[in-house]
C-alpha cells in the first residue's frame, strides 16, 4: 500500500477484520453516529467475508482535521471517502452495506466507479427527505430548520455532559467507557453541516446511475426517517434491485434487530 | 404527633408519587411504544391518557426536527450504551403547542441482557431553553462580528498592497506577502511600484509598528504620502523625510520604517537609488552570484526630531535581482530559532533562474515552512530583477 493508502486508513479510522480471503464486505454508517453502529451486524458476517469499517471525515474516531467544507458540501465528497477506502485496500467486487444517507452515498460510489463494486445492500435508503410536488419524502424545509435547532440546542446540553457517566446498567455496557463519551459526538458545526448535505440534497437522478448492480432495498416498519413510500420509490427506480420488508421498526435496524438484517442480507447475498 | 407526620410522609403513596410527581414520566417498548404515561405528562401535554396507549410511539410525540434528531442520535445511543441524559426536544402537546423538555431515559434490560423497555423522565424546560435560546444567538451574534471585522481587516489589508504589480519596462517586479496568524487581524507591512515620471520608477516598502485598527491607518497614510511625494522630489531621502514629517505631525506616537527605491534609466544601465529609514537594506543578489546590501540605514521613521537619511545610488547589471523586505522574513521564529539573514541570503542565493515574482513566492514560502505554516509576523518581500 502507498503512503496516500496508508494515510486514507487513518484518515477515516478504517477497521479490517473477518476473514482475510473472503469477498469484501464495507459498512458505511449515516448521518448521526459512526462505524459503531456495525456493532452488531458486521460480526454476522465475519467467516465467509472480509469485513471492512470506517468513519466518514468528520465522524466518529476520523481526523476531524482532515474535513474540508468545500469536499463535503455534498454527499460526491462523502462517496470520495468510499472511494477512497476501497482504493486504499484495492477493493473489488465489493459488498456495499449503506445505512440511511449512506444509502445513497453508495449510489454515487458504485456509478463513479463500477468496477470496485459488487453488490449493493441500502439500509433506509431516501434519495430526497423533502417533499416535491408528487413525490413524499416525508419532511417540509422547515422540519430541517427544526433539526438544526434541535442539533444546536442538543450541543449546548452536551458540552457540559461531555463526562462519560454510567447510570443503569452499568454492570453491562455494551460500549466502553472511551467509546460512550464519543459515541455520536462529533465537533458540532460538521454535525450541521453533514446534516444540511443529508436532509436538503436530491439524489432522485442518481439512482439511474448505477445499472446491472445487484441491489438490497431494506425497509423498516414503521421508519419515520425513511417512509415505507420512499423505499418503494427507490427500488422502483433502481432496475434489478429487490425491496425487502423488515418487521423492525425505526431507522436503525442494524441496532435494534441486528438478527433479522444480518439473515436479510445473507439471503440476498446467497442468491436467497 | 410530628413523629406520626413524618412516618407518614416516608410512606407516600408510590402510586401517587408516580402519577403526580414533578416530572412526566413514560414507559415504553424498545421501540418507543407508549405503555405507560403518568397525569403530570398528561396535564403538560393535555393529550389523553388512551390515544397515547394505542400504540403511540414516544418519538411521534415529538416534531419532525426533533424526531429525526432521535432517530439518528438517541436511539442509537440508547441501545448502545443504556440510556441518555439531557436530551433537548420539544413534545408536541394536544393543542399543537410545542413544550420544551429535557429528557433522561434509561433501558431495562431482562436477565440476558435484552432491552425490555425503556424509562424516561421529562423535565419541562421552558425557562431554561429560551434562556439557551438567548445565549445561542448572542454567540452567533457574536461569530458574525467576529467574522465581519475579520472581512474587515483583509478589505483593509488589501489596500495596502497593489492588486497587480506592473513591471516597469525593462525590468523584472514581483512581490509576495503573507499575513500574520489567520489573517484576521490587519498587519502593518506595506509595499507598491509605480511610475514617477517619464522613465523613472519608484519602489517602496515599509512597516508600520504595530498591529490593529490605529496601524491599518498610518499604513495607509504612509502608502499614499508616498505617493503623493514621490512625484514631487527625484530623491529618495526627500521622500521618506517628508513620510517621518507626516507621522510626527498627525501621528507623533506611531513610527514606521520603509526603505524607498527610485529607478531609472541612464547611458550605462539600470540606476537604483535607495534610502532606507531604519529598514533593513535591500539585498542584491549579482549575476555572478556574490551578495551584498544597497544603501545606509538611516532612523526610523516618527520617532526623532530630526531624521538621518541619505541616497546611495548604484548601477544594476543584466541578471542582477534586488530584495526588499520586512523582517516578518528574518526574525521569523521557529522556537528559539530566527530564520535570520543568513538563511535569508541562503534562499536568495539558492534560486537560480527564477522571474521576479518567483523569488517573491519561493521566499515568503520558505519562511512560511521554516514557522510550521503558522507566520508570526507579517512577511512582505519586492524582488526587482533586471532580465
């Protein structure tokens, strides 16, 4: 590996583990938390691939120096990350796992660069979060001032918090203490940022970008983030891809039904 | 009698504690489906014990902002580390009001560890938000002037420099400069080549003591007096003087010192006439690669009563180059290392083949990179070249 390589694997806190002769498989977290929201799920995957984490620029354990406003103004900038990755470890036929925005940010990987790519599993996937004429993403503009403010208020209470206090079950903490102080905490203006690249952006037109891939929709019950009628339009406007309905209500299935995601996408993968 | 009060006050009925104690207390599944809601929520909110039992979910209490703000965040968090704490939303209350709160939950596992439900106190925040709301926009407030002086001090800062350096004919002019820290604070290097006459040229540069609003000033005072002088007087020592004039006259605490270059054009080459108040002399690199300074140091500029300057005029040769510049170049630090003259005569004697502006650029840069990127002091460097 190159010096850039090398550099990119810290830059965005890359984590390889499984087995090292199995297809590669990369999780891409969304907008909100970090790689650890794998927790659960990439270990479901560990014997038969080569499983690969990491942290957008900005996220989690990344070098918060390396975000430029200018590359992450827009969610290409977020999918260079991707790239870049998957370049680092010449990455090929790779398994994309995206969750929520990263969805989409797999969308733009795969049709800038086809020949790294294998498969496509988009977890809540939403190519726009705001309503267009006939087309229901399920939030007004105002909704995303709303989460603005509801960032930058959530900021103030935190700082204070920033202490990593155990309560309740402290007896099993399924994150360390390190890990809990940083968990979706991240340098608040990038916060702001990621989020008005997320909830304001229309990627409608890019979902036509990528064609011959074998694609996942997975869709949550009840997902107030990414509506049932949104994960319909997505797999309707992506040729070839299979929508799945997952009983598991919210927007992060990979947390709260770990089990039933792993089974979804081992299936897809197996030709189930 | 007081005994009994007391016996009976430790035994407050849980059941009514729970329903009207100070704060509004749910029980939810783990995916926020409402099973249990005390009176005190319902009286904040208004809404009805039954609609929220059927199958309401706590995040659907609260507006699209907030509630896409759990679902990235909360949620996540509280199946990773068990609960959260201070968690700003507003609730939506059966009216359409919004109520600001702050939310503690914590997950309740069973025996193997999975989350059963989960417990969350709500504390009304009304008071305590709209006071955050205050602070919030009195430091936005706050970043925009912050933001707007710093506008201000590059707007001003570019007024001392010309936009574009014209050559004059027949020669070679660059020049290069690099403000102090982020730039956001105006510095007092300034420099400029203009025309003086037909065939005549003049070259200055100059540094104003000081930093901030009352130096930006005399800067731009200097940079125009000079202006304005040198198309009165052929000489430089009359230039400068007239410069230590001005400062002594409207600005007797402020000093500069600047060093003025007069070029023209005689039978046997290019002549140079310089004089410097108090200003490091312009370095001359020949075309066989010897170095050596220009001119005598004359006083700084404002602070004497009478100054001390002279004209030293010189002939330059084809392939000679001349430096002007401040001494953000050698007292630039790197911990307690100057970069000093010599390194600066280093870098001159090093770049061959260069244009003017090229040597500006390389200089200011390695100056720059000797100060870890982080320049200490204004650098502004005149490179005159005769091609």
């Amino acid at each position: 590996m190159d010096a850039v390589g090398a550099d990119v694997l810290v830059r965005n806190n890359v984590t390889v583990s499984g087995n090292p002769d199995g297809r590669p498989m990369l999780f891409a977290h969304g907008f909100g938390c970090d790689q650890n929201m794998w927790r659960f799920v990439a270990p479901g995957f560990e014997d038969r691939y080569r499983t690969v984490l990491f942290d957008y620029v900005g996220a989690g354990g990344s070098d918060l120096s390396a975000y430029d406003v200018e590359r992450y103004a827009t969610l290409d900038g977020y999918a260079r990350d991707v790239l870049d990755v998957a370049q680092a470890l010449d990455l090929r036929d790779v398994v994309y796992v995206g969750h929520s925005v990263s969805a989409m940010v797999g969308v733009l990987a795969a049709a800038a660069a086809p020949e790294r790519f294998g498969a496509l599993v988009l977890i809540g996937p939403s190519p726009r979060y705001i309503d267009d004429e006939d087309y229901v993403g399920g939030f007004t503009e105002d909704d995303i001032q709303g989460l603005l403010a509801s960032l930058d208020s959530n900021y103030l209470g935190w700082s204070s918090a920033m202490a990593p206090v155990i309560m309740g079950n402290a007896d099993r903490p399924e994150l360390g203490a390190e890990l809990t102080a940083s968990f979706c905490r991240t340098d608040p203006e990038i916060q702001r940022r990621f989020a008005r690249v997320t909830f304001l952006g229309d990627n409608r037109q890019d979902l036509g970008r990528v064609a011959g891939l074998p694609v996942l929709v997975l869709q949550c019950s009840d997902d107030v983030i990414a509506p049932e009628a949104v994960g319909r339009y997505v797999h309707e406007h992506l040729s070839g891809s299979q929508l799945v309905k997952l009983s598991a209500t919210g927007h992060c299935p990979n947390l709260s039904a770990p089990e039933e995601t792993i089974a979804a996408i081992a299936s897809f993968l197996d030709g189930g | 009698m007081v005994d009994g009060f007391y016996a009976a006050l430790r035994e407050d009925d849980p059941e009514e504690l729970y329903d009207n104690a100070p704060c509004g207390y749910l029980s939810t599944l783990p995916d926020g489906t409402i099973a249990k809601v005390n009176q005190t929520l319902l009286t904040w909110t208004g809404h009805h014990r039954e609609e929220l039992l059927e199958g309401r979910r706590f995040q659907q209490m609260l507006p699209a902002g907030d509630r896409i703000f759990y679902e990235t965040h909360v949620a996540p968090m509280l199946r990773m580390q068990g609960y959260v704490r201070e968690i700003a939303v507003h609730l939506v209350c059966r009216d359409g009001r919004r109520l600001p709160v702050l939310v503690n939950s914590v997950v309740k596992r069973d025996a193997a560890g999975e989350p059963r439900r989960i417990r969350i106190a709500v504390f009304d925040a009304t008071e305590r938000r709209a006071y955050e709301a205050e602070l919030l926009t009195a430091r936005r407030r706050a970043e925009d002037s912050e933001a707007r002086a710093t506008a201000l001090a590059r707007t001003l800062q570019a007024t001392f420099l010309p936009p574009a350096i014209v050559s004059p004919p027949g020669l070679d002019v660059g020049g290069a400069y690099r403000p102090a820290g982020d730039g956001s604070e105006v510095g007092g290097d300034f420099y400029d080549v203009f025309e003086t006459g037909r065939g005549t040229w003049a070259v200055v540069l100059g540094d104003v003591c000081g930093k901030g609003l009352s130096a930006a000033v005399v800067t731009s005072l200097a940079r125009y007096s000079v202006r304005a002088e040198a198309l009165r007087t052929p000489y430089p020592c009359a230039v400068l003087a007239s410069l230590h004039d001005v400062l002594v006259r409207y600005h007797p605490e402020q000093f500069c010192t600047a060093v003025f270059v007069a070029l023209d054009r005689t039978a046997e080459g290019v002549r140079l006439t310089v004089s410097s108040g108090g200003h490091h002399l312009p370095i001359r690199r020949r075309r066989d690669g010897s170095l050596d300074t220009i001119g005598e140091t004359g006083t700084i500029l404002g602070m004497l009563d009478t100054p001390r300057l002279t004209d030293t005029a010189t002939l330059l040769q084809p392939g000679d180059f001349v430096v002007l510049y401040t001494d953000g170049v050698t007292e630039a630090r790197r911990d307690d290392e100057f970069f000093d003259d010599d390194r600066l005569r280093a870098a001159i004697s090093r770049r061959h083949g260069v244009g003017a502006q090229e040597l500006a650029d390389g200089l200011v840069a390695e100056v720059l990179e000797f100060q870890r990127g982080v320049a200490r002091d204004d650098i502004a460097v005149v490179v005159i070249r005769v091609p």
